[in-house]
C-alpha cells in the first residue's frame, strides 16, 4: 500500500511539474510543428530585414522585465482604464518588428489554434533570428502563457540607457539576475542601433553640466557630434551601438567599453564596477565560442523570468488583444 501511495505521488508531482513549468518540447503532443513553423518563417524572411535580430532581442528583454516574459509588450491597449500599454512607455517607443510577430502567430494559429502562446512565440523568434544571422543558439523551454496586463507606468522596470551601475545592479536583481547576467546581456548591444535621442545628454548636457560625460572618450564623442548627433534635440538619426560592427555577434562590444567608447551611460558603467569589469577581461581573453555558452546561459535565464504556467494567463488568438 505504501509504495502504491507513493507512486500516485510521483505521479501527480511529474503531472504538477509538467503543467506548471516550463520544458522544452512543450507543444511535442498539443502543435507538433510549432517550432518548425516558427523557425521556417524566421528563416524565409529575416534576411529581408536582418536588422530585426537586434529588434526582437531587445522586445524579448524588454517584455521579460516587465511582469515576466508574458508577452504583455505586445498588447495595443492598457488593462487600466485611461492608461496607455507598455508600448507607449519610453523605453518601448523605438521598438519594432511586431507586424512580423503577427505573422508568425497566424501562420501558428492555422496550424493550431489556440495553442501557441505569444510569449513562446516572441522568444523562439528571437533565438532563431539571432541565430539566423550569425549569433548564438540558446535553448528556449516552452510552455508560457500569455499575460492580460499591459501598464506603461510599469516600464521603469526596464534599464535605461542613463542607469549607473547602482540602479543597473539593482534593475536586474529584481528580476533574479546577477552581475554576470548584467554584463552578458549589455553584450547584446553588439548588434543593431539606438538614436541619438538616448545619448544627447550624455554628449551635450551630462547631469545638467553643459558638457560632454567626462567618462566617453573624446575623440569618439568629437565624431559623434560632428557627423551623427550634430544637435541635442536630434531625435531621429541612428546610432550604431558596435560601431563598424553591428551587424556581427562578436566580442566587439567589450572592447569598446575598455577604450570608453560605449555608447549609453549604462554601457560605461559596467567598468566602474570590479567584479564587472574583471568579467568583461575575462570574455575578451576567452573565445567566442565561450562568449556564446555564456550568453546563452543568461538568455535561458533570462526567458524564465516570472512566466505564467499552467492556468495562469491565457493564450491570445491575436497577439495584440487580451482574448475577449
């Protein structure tokens, strides 16, 4: 009788397990082809637009810092009464690549309707768009649900491109990640562009001094002034994060930050850290290969944050609109 007792309580706990985290293979049974019909659609179209690798990426982050990977970024209209979603915060005002995330949920729905979560959706697309153009493979669990709230009040939670190392530290230990996640993750600014509206201060008034951050070198600086951000209210010409390499994954980032040449205030700051700056040595004497393992590591990490399982949420028909 005892190890009958016991049975049913493996039983029951592999069934919790299974419904309330996430796995990889999630949809092997409910939408066998998810996955493929996810990737074949990354695959098919993002070198029409390779620059979306970096786009996706950083609405992956930027949905996981607010209530968890749930894909509430995508939501066009606000669970609050008289408040705008998370996509007219300010952090989320410059983010692209959401009509492509429709497509790829329609073409997921005509296989299985609603089965496929938009937040799956969102962080396999980013995985496989950065890995179809050239940078790391990271596994991604499945098995989120999608979330019903959408606040831009609630977009502070994401870092912003003026943090200092304070408030980066203590942005990404709210979400369960270290300095070694935080150090990763600003790796992925390798890639893709940013606006001079995010560095003016930083080139033209830093802390309301009227000068130019005493900590970006000036040459640099000089540069970007004199051929990008040549005002301090230019708010449409782009920037590159990696200058003459941002459309390669690689180690270039780091070595910039050691010639302080990082773009934003939250890029210099990781210097001004021992641990983090040790962190940065040690990427730029390993390989990119290791650069990748790591990575990846925090990606997985990062993709866990806060998700919905189970009954949480609800799986949304369109990813733009909680289900009615």
């Amino acid at each position: 009788m005892e190890r009958i007792v016991c049975f049913v309580l493996l039983v029951f706990g592999l069934l919790g397990a299974s419904e309330g985290e996430l796995q990889l293979g999630f949809y092997g049974e409910s939408c066998p082809k998810a996955e493929k019909i996810v990737l074949d659609f990354v695959n098919s179209h993002i070198h029409n637009a390779p620059s979306l690798a970096a786009a996706f990426i950083r609405m992956h982050f930027h949905d996981c810092f607010v209530r968890g990977c749930d894909a509430s970024v995508l939501l066009n209209s606000s669970s609050t009464a008289g408040e705008e979603p998370e996509k007219a915060g300010p952090p989320n005002l410059t983010l692209r690549g959401f009509d492509f995330i429709d497509r790829v949920k329609k073409v997921v729905e005509d296989e299985c309707p609603g089965i496929v979560s938009c937040a799956d959706i969102l962080a396999l697309v980013t995985r496989d768009s950065i890995v179809a153009t050239g940078g790391p493979f990271w596994k991604v669990p499945t098995g989120r649900r999608d979330g019903v709230i959408s606040r831009a009040s609630e977009t502070t939670s994401i870092p912003p491109p003026f943090a200092n190392f304070t408030t980066l530290q203590t942005l990404f230990a709210n979400q369960g990640l270290d300095l070694k996640d935080l150090v990763l993750l600003s790796g992925a600014h390798t890639i893709g562009v940013s606006h001079c509206s995010s560095i003016s201060d930083r080139l033209y008034n830093f802390s309301g001094t009227g000068k130019q951050d005493p900590s970006l070198d000036t040459q640099y600086a000089q540069n970007l002034k004199r051929n990008k951000c040549t005002t301090p209210t230019d708010n449409t010409t782009k920037i590159e994060m990696d200058p003459g390499s941002r459309k390669t994954f690689d180690l270039s980032y780091y070595s910039l930050l050691l010639k302080r040449r990082g773009l934003f205030q939250s890029d210099a700051a990781l210097t001004t850290n021992s641990l983090t700056l040790s962190f940065i040595n040690q990427l730029l004497t390993g390989s990119l290969h290791d650069f990748f393992t790591h990575f990846a590591i925090s990606m997985e990490k990062m993709g866990r944050i806060n998700v919905k399982t189970a009954s949480a949420g609800q799986i949304r028909t369109h990813c733009s609109l909680v289900n009615t």
